[in-house]
C-alpha cells in the first residue's frame, strides 16, 4: 500500500532476459530463436534475429545518449545487474508501494511486429514467451500476473493460445498491440473468432503500443527524430485500435469483451468519443450500422484506459466521463516511467481520494476480473513487505 491506497499496476513491466527464446522455443526454430541485443545501455530493448529479420523497420531502443538516458543508466544498473529476475520485479513493487501487477514484455513488444513472420513461427515465439512468463510468476502468484502473448498471422494459433493462456498457465489476460501488422483492421471478420473466445473465457485484451515497429507505424513519419516520434507514436496508435473497436463494431458485435488501452495517456479521450458521436448522428446509418447507441456508451461498457502517474489533463476525463474506466500504470523499467515515485506523483495529482482509489484498485481489479480476490490480493502485499523486509536485513 502507499498513504493508505491500495495499488493495482494495470502494466508493470519485465525485462526479458536476453535468451529467452532460445531457451523456451520448441526445437524446430532454436536455431532461428530471436534474441535480446545487449549493449552498455543496461536497458537495451533490441531484438536480433539470426536471419537478418528480411523487410522489418528499426524496432526499438533510444537512439541518443541524453540527460534522460544517463539518469535511467544509474537507476535501473542494480537491477540490470541483479538480471531483472522476479525478486528484482518484487523489490521494484516494494519500493514502489505496489500491491500486485499484471506483467507486459519490453524486448516482447516489438518481436512479432515484421508483417512478414511466418505464422508458425510467430504462433511459437508467442508460446515461448508465455511459458517463461508462467515461470517468472511462479515466484509470487499473488502478485505477479501474467499477460498472455498472442500471435494473429494465424487467427486460429491466437484462439487457441488465449486459451491455454488462461486454461493451462493461469494468466488473467491476453495482450496484442494497436499496431497492424499483417494488413487487417482490428474489425475486420477475420479477428472475431479471437473477440468471441475472449468473451466466452472471461479475459480481457490489453492493447499497448511502443514507439517502435517492424511494421508501419504513425511515428514513421517523424523519422529521425526520435522525440517527435515518441510523443505521437502511442497514442496515436492507441486512437486507431479504440476507433477501430467502436466505430467497427467489434464492442457491438461482442458486448461481453473487454479491452484496454494502456500507455497511452487517457486525456485524448473525451475528445475522440465526442468525435465520433458526432460522427455516428450524422452518418451512422451508413458507415456504423452495427451500432445501437453512441459510441461513447460502448466505451462506458467494455472500455478502460490508463493515466500516466503525472498525467495533470487526467481531470478533464474524469470531468467529462468519471473515473471508472481509468486504471493505472508505473510503467517499470521503462525511460518514461517516473519509478521510483510514480505512485506519490499520481497521489498529488489534484483529483479527489475517491476518484484515486478506484483508478489505483477498483478499476484495475473489474478489469483483471479480480473482484473477488481482494483478500489473496491482500495477502500478496503481506508477503511483499516482508520479501522487502528480508531484502533490508541481506543488504
């Protein structure tokens, strides 16, 4: 807990030792397994392929060495060294005051973003990843959980894997980005076998975006100015996936699926909903036929977005569309994060205690699904303070 909330982060990130997929992918493709570049930047997020990676665009990583870069050299080079193993990802929790954590890749983000990965071996980079990070949270079940990867170059390889996600490795969501890469719109018929396994296992879809792809990307137009491209990348991105879910109809099509928008920022929201009710009232007899009422109410039905911790236009969105589908984000390791005070700079942020406890749990916990686990939950935060305790007493 911190000052008395209780802290749910809606996307916590690891950091993906480098030969993970050597070490978990089936035998058939170890030898062309992707791997985790290294480098003196303790936070590199590069991914090599053995094959050159044929027809894929620059990826991730900062291109520049900066005052921001050298300041998240000496936070995170104890953790870098420690290998960012589970009990580095508690002691960050710790630190933090974060109770539990549902788990996104960093290195994972970007790897199956090359339009041109041949589904077999896309559908296998997913499950390596999945099963490491079944191992990882093995540690602390009660705190750490998993997000499931997903593959969609086969349709049938992502149902099939959302369900052993849950089924078999115990995760309580499936992540995907908002990023297109094999050349169909999230509402396209093709997906919605995936929305309608999803719908029926009770899981949720986090959408998250970086600022670099494989694929074509909105921040392709900033090259190479890297701080231009990260400031549209993301959210932009994240606009396209939500519109696409809404004015496409997938949330009509599918009024039990629930999906997230994370990192992202959550201030730009009001603003494209009132575009698109705007939008649906003059033409959407036409181009959204699926839809039954305002886009804006499917959102208020099976949508959530993430705040960034010091996120001040936050209290315009909750002005315009309440608090409720806020969740919240520390965004660990990441260059951008503000760890490790992310949580005290959200708590002073000019929003009422009210409205900070539901973005801090509640909303995080009907998203997860994990309404009925505030007690196992609230054990996990015991064994946390005392995994930190024991930490203070080694050192």
């Amino acid at each position: 807990m911190k000052d008395g909330f209780k802290v749910f982060d809606s996307d916590l990130h690891v950091m993906e030792p480098p030969d993970l997929w050597e070490r978990y992918i089936t035998p058939e493709f170890k030898a062309v397994a992707p791997r985790g570049r290294t480098s003196d930047n303790v936070r590199d997020l590069g991914i090599i392929f053995p094959d050159g990676d044929p027809n894929g665009r620059r990826t991730s990583g900062v291109p520049h060495r900066g005052r921001n870069y050298e300041k998240n050299q000496i936070l995170y080079k104890d953790d870098a060294r420690r290998g960012w193993g589970p009990e580095v990802q508690l002691d960050a929790m710790d630190n933090e005051g974060i109770d539990v954590a549902v788990l996104f890749p960093s290195r994972g983000l970007s790897v199956l973003t090359n339009p041109e990965r041949e589904p077999r071996f896309a559908a296998a980079i997913a499950r390596a990843y999945n099963d490491w990070m079944a191992d990882f949270c093995k540690v602390d079940a009660a705190r750490l959980i998993g997000a499931g990867m997903l593959s969609v170059f086969d349709i049938q390889d992502a149902v099939d894997e959302s369900r052993r996600c849950v089924e078999e490795l115990g995760f309580r969501a499936v992540f995907l980005r908002s990023n297109i890469v094999n050349g169909k719109t999230w509402h396209d018929p093709y997906y919605d076998p995936l929305w309608s396994t999803l719908a029926t296992l009770d899981i949720p879809v986090g959408f998250h975006e970086a600022t670099g792809s494989r694929a074509r990307q909105t921040g392709d137009w900033f090259e190479p100015n890297f701080g231009i491209r990260r400031v549209y990348a993301q959210p932009f991105e994240q606009m396209l996936g939500l519109g696409s879910f809404i004015g496409g109809g997938v949330l009509a099509r599918h009024p039990k699926l629930k999906v997230a928008f994370l990192e992202a920022n959550c201030s730009w929201v009001p603003w494209l909903l009132w575009r698109f009710d705007e939008g649906w009232e003059r033409e959407g007899d036409v181009f959204m036929p699926e839809l039954t009422m305002a886009p804006s109410e499917y959102f208020k039905r099976q949508c959530w977005v993430a705040v960034e911790p010091d996120e001040a236009p936050a209290r315009h969105m909750i002005a315009e569309m309440g608090s409720e589908r806020i969740v919240f984000s520390t965004d660990y390791p990441h260059g951008d994060s503000r760890y490790p005070r992310a949580v005290e700079c959200f708590l002073k942020l000019p929003l009422a205690d009210e409205d900070k406890r539901k973005i801090l749990w509640d909303n995080c916990a009907a998203f997860y699904g994990m309404e009925e686990s505030g007690g196992a939950a609230t054990k996990g935060a015991d064994h946390g303070s005392h995994h930190g305790s024991k930490e203070a007493k080694r050192a």
